[in-house]
C-alpha cells in the first residue's frame, strides 16, 4: 500500500504542479490585475458564497462513494446508475437555498446575474468531482490524476488568449472567467462520465426513493462536516463584504494571500484523494496505519514548514511579484494567513484517516466547534482590524482544527507517541529557522536567495533523518518490479 500511495502521489503531484500554478498565478492573478481589486473582490465573494453551500450537491456522496467503491468495487453499478439523478434533482435545491440567502443579503441584480453562472459551475463541478470519486475508488489514480487538472487546462488556453491578445487584454471582463470555467467544466464532465460509465457497464438509470433516503442517512454525517468545513474556511470574504464599508476592496486584498495558501494547500488535497481509499481499505483488512500515517505526514508538513516560513521572509517581494495594487497590505495580511497552511496540511492527513474509520461524529464535533469559533473571532476582529482580523481568525482556526485531530487519531487508533520523531521534528523546524534568517540577510537577488532556502529545506529534512532517500527509492524500485 505504501509504494501504491508513493507512485500515484507522485503522478498526482506532477500533473498538478504542470497546471495548477499556471491557473493560479498565470491565470487568476492575471484577471485580477486586468479588472481591478475591487471588481475582483465582489467576484470572490459570491464565489465563496457558492462553495459555502456546494455540499449540498453532494450531501457526503462523493466521500462515500469513494469510501465504498474502494472497499466493494462490485457496488459501482448500482451507486452510478442511481445517484446521477439524484444530483440532477439536489442542484435543484442548491440553485433554490443559494437564491433565497442570496436574495436575504440584499445583493443587486447585476450580482445574481453572476451568481447564477457561479452556480452552475459548481453543479457542472460536482458531478466531476463525483466522478473523480469512482475513479479513484476503482484506483484508477492516473485516470483521476487527469480529471483533476483538464479543466483549468482549458481555462489556461482560453483565458491565457483573451489576457495575452492585445484586442482584448485591456477590456478583460471577470464574465469572461467565469464562462471559460463553464465551457472547461462541460468538456471536463463528458470526459470524466466516459472513463466512469465503461466500468459501470451495464448501465441503466435509476429512480429508487428508498434508496435515495437510504443512501442520504449514511451520507449526511459527511455533508455536515464538509458544510462546517467550508464554513470556517470561506465566510472570511463574506463576512468581509458585509461588516466594513470598504468590503469588496478588502475582500478583493484579503483573495491576494488567500489564493496562494489555497493553491499551495490543494498540493495537500491531492494527499486526501489517494489516502482516503487506500486508508479504508487497510482498515477494513485490519492492517496497522501507523507506518503510511507518518510517511505521508512527513511528505507533506516538512514541506509545508519550509514554504511557510520561506513565504513569512519573502512576503514583500512575492506580493509585490504577482499584484499590482494594496501591495503592503497585501504582504502583511500573507504574513499572518500563510500561518493556516501547516494548519490545513496536517488536517489533510489527520481528518482523511478519520473518515476512513468512520469517525464522523467526532469530526463533526469539531468542526462544529470550529465553526463557531471562527464566527465569534471574525465578528471582533474584522470589526477592529479589518482584513487583518479575517487572517487572523483563519490561522487561529486551522491551528485548533488541526491539533484537535492529531489528539483524536492519537487517541483512536491508541498510536504512541514517538519522542525521537518529535525531536526531530523540533529539530528540523528550528535549523530551517535559523537557515531562512542566515540566507535572508545575504546579498544576493531574493529569487536567488529564496531558492537556496528552499534547497536547504530539503537538504536538512535529509540530514535530520526525517525523510530517507534510500527508503524512498525501495519503496518505488520495489513497486516497478512487482
């Protein structure tokens, strides 16, 4: 399971590091530099608005049905054939809430008119990421790996056209986004309904109202805790928009730093969507997890302490490299966010083995605790810090979500606690510390500069033992010969 997990993270990571950073920084950036701060902000509101309330489109489906393809891939018929018309029949009821609140908050004409596009994107995107959930039940890591990057793709050769063509990079429209995201979303589904509808074969379209209801009670467990998950993670922009006069502007300045710890956090995610299968498929053959918990723990929060603290150094010139305007603002409001990143990595590790094992109503609890915690620190702190106060409640947030989960998985699956491990993790933190302030001071370009303490990052995740080269090569020379 281990050199399993190793390969396909490894495919995964390529093809989202090719795409991913090029949307979001060639991309995103770009449109929001052509269009202005504040534009962009009220455009990054109702975008968080519509993913707040995407689960439910899913109600929990896509975690289960990953979760119980992966354990009986003999069920792959019946939940295809039967669940499409249900997610027709829930976007129904997402476009309905999503209206109504919408209509509560008083937004304007011309907002709905971009909402409704917003909506129907996330429709379109919930049923690929349905469709990446049977994939990678299957285990069809490579098919899921490329699911998950077609879309921004396409996005990047439509809107990379419109930014670089020198007709209409000057007159760039944020509608413009958003129908490209639409056509890459309908070209995505169709090639993600194909992969899955060969391996469903027979295939006959169901209407069981049993079974929905069924189906439903074993989901909503999941659809709760992702609604409390994008709840404290989203609502910052919302809530930005609605409690200071200027809140388009700041949520446009807050959307600068949240889109690079989200772009760096979805490296984390990939984790999530090979984890989760083969997690719940050791469980159920009662094999111990210790040993893949720590290996892709270490894979994914040594890096994540190296971009962290590179990120905390170099704020100003990152900034000031990507954006054109609120540059100072901007680079402080990343100082305290980037802080969420180690945060939202060790959740991805923690809370993906918790689902596997069926612990819902603990995460649930927590999450809900979450929640209301980031509520009540939003409220106080946009109120008398502006966006700084927004960052701040979503670093303290994650710092809680995710200490919160290693004690639960600690105390769930009795792990012990390795000291040497922790030493050495303490270690490694403070000799990256020390090396980002010595290569900092240097004189040499900060690109340069960065690179070098990136480089030393890695080098010293080595030298501490933590990460073994010659563990690694096993594990994947092992899998190519077997």
């Amino acid at each position: 399971m281990k050199r399993n997990f190793v390969t396909n993270l490894a495919l995964l990571l390529f093809l989202n590091l090719l795409i991913k950073p090029v949307y979001a920084f060639g991309i995103d950036v770009g449109v929001q530099n052509a269009v202005g701060t504040q534009t962009y902000g009220s455009y990054f509101i109702l975008l968080n608005f519509s993913l707040i309330f995407q689960i439910i489109l899913d109600l929990g489906i896509e975690n289960l049905t990953r979760r119980e393809i992966a354990r009986h891939h003999n069920l792959l018929n019946s939940y295809f054939s039967n669940i499409l018309p249900l997610k027709a029949m829930l976007g129904l009821v997402y476009f309905l809430v999503c209206s109504l609140i919408g209509f509560m908050l008083n937004w304007h004409i011309n907002e709905f008119r971009i909402l409704f596009i917003l909506l129907f994107n996330q429709f379109l995107a919930s049923f690929i990421l349905y469709f990446r959930a049977n994939l990678g039940g299957l285990h069809m890591f490579w098919a899921d790996s490329i699911v998950s990057v077609a879309d921004r793709f396409l996005v990047v050769v439509i809107c990379g056209f419109l930014l670089i063509n020198p007709v209409t990079r000057h007159n760039f429209n944020i509608e413009w986004l958003i129908y490209a995201q639409t056509a890459a979303y309908l070209v995505n589904a169709g090639f993600a309904f194909s992969l899955v509808f060969r391996k469903a074969l027979p295939f006959r379209l169901g209407f069981n109202i049993p079974y929905y209801v069924s189906l439903l009670r074993q989901s909503l467990p999941y659809a709760l805790l992702i609604l409390l998950m994008a709840t404290y993670l989203r609502i910052d922009s919302v809530l930005l928009g609605k409690l200071l006069v200027n809140g388009k502007e700041q949520a446009g300045v807050y959307a600068q730093s949240f889109r690079i710890v989200e772009i760096l956090s979805n490296y984390g995610y990939l984790f999530t969507i090979i984890l989760l299968p083969i997690f719940s498929r050791m469980i159920q053959h009662g094999e111990s997890v210790a040993q893949l918990t720590r290996l892709s723990f270490t894979l994914l929060f040594l890096p994540a302490i190296v971009i962290t603290l590179g990120c905390i150094g170099y704020r100003d010139e990152i900034i000031g490299l990507l954006y054109k305007e609120h540059l100072e603002t901007s680079s402080r409001v990343f100082g305290i966010l980037i802080f969420s990143f180690p945060g939202i990595c060790i959740t991805y590790i923690f809370g993906t083995l918790l689902t596997a094992n069926g612990s819902l109503r603990q995460l649930n609890i927590m999450a809900g605790m979450a929640v209301a915690m980031n509520l009540v620190l939003n409220f106080f702190l946009i109120r008398k810090y502006g966006v700084f106060g927004a960052a701040m409640a979503n670093m303290i947030t994650q710092v809680f979500t995710s200490v919160y989960q290693i004690l639960l998985v600690r105390r769930t699956f009795e792990f012990t606690t390795d000291y040497t491990f922790l030493s050495r993790i303490a270690l490694f933190i403070g000799l990256t510390v020390a090396s980002m302030f010595l290569i900092r001071s240097s004189a040499l370009y900060w690109s340069y500069s960065f690179g070098i303490f990136l480089v030393a990052g890695t080098v010293l995740a080595f030298a501490t033992r933590l990460i073994k080269l010659k563990a690694i090569v096993r594990l994947i020379m092992s899998y190519r010969t077997s």
